[in-house]
C-alpha cells in the first residue's frame, strides 16, 4: 500500500533551522531588507484598465508612467509601503512563458503578479554568493542604471514566483533612469473619501502544491532575511497557511499549500485554485483602519466579494476577500489588525477565508 503523503512542521523547522544557520555562515544575513516593489504583468491592452482598477479599490496613488525597451507600465504609491509597477511584456523575454495555466486563466497568458522585489545593501555581494549557491537570475549580469542595481530571479520551480533585488543608488526609490524614460501619461486618482482608510500592503499569498511547500518557504528564506512565523492547519480544507516576517517591516509573505496527498475530488480549495488558475499569488491584502467602512463603501462602489467579513475586535482582527479581479485575475483581501493582536491570522479566519476560495 502506497504512504499518503502529508506535510509536518517538525521537518521543516529542522530545514529552517539550517538556514538560519547558513545565512550567518555565508554572510548573507542583513544583506537583504523589506519588500520595495510589488511587480504585476498584464496584456498590453489591459495596463491602463488594471492600474485604474487599482487605484479605485486601494489607498494607492498613481506616481509615473515608464516606457521599457520590452513594453511600458505605471508606478502606483503609498508613504511607508512598497511601490505596486503594473507593466506589459511585449517583446524579448516571457520568463513566465512555460508555466501551465488553468482553465480560469487561459485567456490571460501575461497576467500574474510575477515578482516580489525586496531592497539589497550590498547586490554584487549579495548576487556571488547566491550564484554560488546555485541560484538563476534572468540575465546574467546585474542591470545597473544611474538610479539602481537591480536583479531578478527565474522563476521559481516550487512557487512560479521571481523574487527581484534593489539597491537604490541615491537613498530613494527612482523608477525613471538611464535604461527606463517616464511614458508621458498619467491616470486619475478617483476622489473617494473611504479609500483614504486603506492603508499598506500587508501581505500576499502565493498558492503552491503541496509537495513543494517545505522547498517554496525553504527557498524564500534563503534568498531573503525573513523568518518562518507560522502555519495554520486546516485539515477539513486539505490547506496549510504559512507565514514568513521580517522584524518591522510591514509586509509579510504567505505561502498556502494543500495539507498533502487527497483522493480525487477531495483536493480542497487550495489545490482546486491550482488546477484552475495555475500556481501564482492568489491575492494581496490591504490593511485598512474601519473594516467596516471599507467593506460596505467598495460594496456600494460595485465592488464583490467572495464573503462577508469575518473576525472580531475580540478575535483581533477582522477581514474580507474580494472576488477576482477582472484585469489581473488577483483578488483584494481587506484586513483591519485590531491593537493589541499578537499574531497574524486566526484560525477561524483562516478557515473561512479558505472556503470562500473555492466560490471563485
């Protein structure tokens, strides 16, 4: 009889551990600091319907068009949060080109948020060792301009996720440069007043197969000064929310996984989004401070959601999920972090959050 596979957090804590341990040794430690740049491809004909999506639905603010040599894209800001770059590939490289898409995504072949870009001090240090390690980037060389030293990473085996690396020549972030012209365009911020109430990027999750769980946080934690936080269980759903944090900073980074091996029709909604979108980030959470308010305003606006909020103030947190996203396939999750919360997620949330997934 063949073992069913299933996930334990005793072996991976053991892997964690040995990373830990192997920072240090290889001098990457404090090398790599918090999220700076959320990148998200979309089709050429739908960057400026995404990015006005965007900017009606979050507290983000448009800051410049960019002309690439391979397609062009917008920067959309926030003070105190990482830079959202919408842009479109329309030449040269596709690093995404051969991952499988799922029935629900077919028809958006460029659309995914492809990569997470966290800020470096030191890249060409930075870059040797992690080459040494065997890692792959998508071009050779680091990309220098006068504002920046920038890299990303292939694809990940275990995510289909790019983790890019920045470090800013100036002390700032600086999207126009010596290899990208500003586009000449801008787009509207709309003058809601409930959209001044959402606040940073909190966190994104990325939807990985169960197998590949341990790989895809062992992996992340290599590359990055993160450490690993917390998984919930949810073993009715077949699905396991993993947490990775950085000491004050803002943004963390989830990884959910189906719990392990599940018959045929059992699979859960974790494994079911695979099936039917692909590996990719499900969704990007906001932090807002009057869920409420939020909720039934975006509500009123035209906007729908997979669920009513879930959590309390006595739970210490409250939230929603928004339904997929026309333009970009990704879905809003909507979070008021009540004070006093010590932790992240509860389980309960987590638990009906999950669910509501499987309505997309």
């Amino acid at each position: 009889m063949v073992e069913m596979f299933r996930n334990d957090d005793s072996a991976l804590r053991a892997r964690v551990e040995r990373v830990r341990q192997e920072r240090v040794a290889l001098g990457l430690s404090g090398l790599v600091g918090g999220l700076e740049i959320v990148m998200v491809s979309v089709e050429p004909d739908r960057l400026k319907g995404a990015a006005s999506e965007f900017l009606n639905t979050t507290g983000y603010d448009f800051a410049t068009s960019l002309q690439f040599d391979d397609g062009q894209g917008c920067v959309l800001s926030m003070p105190g949060s990482a830079d959202f770059l919408f842009r479109t590939r329309t030449s040269g490289t596709q690093p995404f080109a051969g991952e499988p898409l799922g029935p629900k995504s077919a028809h958006l072949p460029g659309t995914r948020v492809e990569a997470m870009v966290f800020a470096c001090r030191d890249l060409e240090r930075f870059v040797a060792i992690q080459k040494k390690r065997g890692v792959r980037f998508l071009t050779e060389d680091i990309v220098r301009s006068d504002a920046s030293l920038f890299i990303q990473t292939v694809p990940s085996a275990y995510s289909a996720l790019s983790f890019g690396f920045v470090q800013w020549l100036h002390g700032e972030r600086r999207h126009v440069s010596s290899l990208v012209r500003a586009g000449g365009w801008c787009l509207r911020k709309p003058e809601y007043f409930h959209l001044k109430d959402i606040g940073v990027f909190d966190h994104a999750s990325v939807r990985v197969r169960a197998k590949d769980r341990d790989d895809a946080i062992v992996e992340f934690l290599e590359l990055t000064d993160y450490e690993f936080a917390m998984a919930v269980y949810v073993d009715n759903l077949n699905s396991i929310t993993n947490v990775a944090r950085l000491a004050n900073e803002p943004y963390a980074m989830v990884i959910t996984s189906g719990l392990g091996d599940a018959a045929a029709g059992e699979e859960g909604p974790t494994e079911k989004f695979i099936q039917n979108y692909g590996r990719r980030i499900h969704h990007l959470a906001f932090r807002t401070e009057s869920i409420e308010n939020t909720f039934a305003s975006l509500k009123a606006q035209g906007m729908e959601f997979l669920l009513e909020l879930v959590g309390s103030r006595e739970d210490g947190l409250k939230q929603t999920f928004s339904r997929p996203s026309a333009q970009t396939l990704i879905v809003n999750e909507y979070i008021q972090r009540y004070e006093g919360f010590d932790g992240f997620f509860t389980k309960s949330n987590v638990t009906l959050l999950t669910e509501a997934t499987a309505k997309q």
